[in-house]
C-alpha cells in the first residue's frame, strides 16, 4: 500500500514543504483565475473604462508615477521569482530549459 505524507498548508508554507514546481503552479493558477474572470468580465470593464477616460487623463502625477512604479516592480518580482527558480535548480531536477 502507497503511504503519502499528509499535505497541509500549514506544512507547505510554514515548514518548507512548498517545493518549486507548487509555486509556479500556484502562480499559474492564480494567473489562470484572473485571466478567465478578465475574459468574462471584460465587455463591463471596457465600457466603464471608456466612460471614465476624462477622469484619467484628468489624474495627479503622483498616481500615475505609482503606477508605473507597480508596474515596474511587478516585472522585477518575476524576474527575481524565475532567477530563483533558475539557482536553485539541480541535477536530480526533471524539469530544465
């Protein structure tokens, strides 16, 4: 009989056991979920966002500088995420590029 350890998400996250591969399917997952609620949603978002245009061109700078600044560190945690993922590979590791 196949004895699997138990998986909890106090032991996935507080005692290490969230290995590479759950990260990136977790990030997948989540990525997946917005995309799918995006795709749904977007006929309603698009014409509020029409609707709201003047208010945007209308923002303070300081809005539009901490948007941009999201956006910037939203890209440098990626890049950090998959250096990660790419030093802490090793030989037993099945899956390279």
């Amino acid at each position: 009989m196949l004895c699997l350890p138990k998986l909890t998400l106090h032991s996935l996250i507080v005692e290490g056991n969230m290995g590479r591969i759950t990260v990136f399917l977790s990030v997948w997952l989540v990525g997946y979920v917005l995309g799918f609620a995006g795709y749904l949603a977007y006929p309603t978002l698009s014409e509020m966002a029409i609707s709201s245009l003047p208010f945007f061109t209308s923002l303070d700078s300081r809005v539009i500088g901490a948007t941009i600044a999201g956006t910037i560190t939203s890209f440098l945690t990626l890049v950090v995420m998959i250096a990660w993922a790419r030093s802490s590979r090793t030989a037993a590791t099945p899956f390279t590029t």
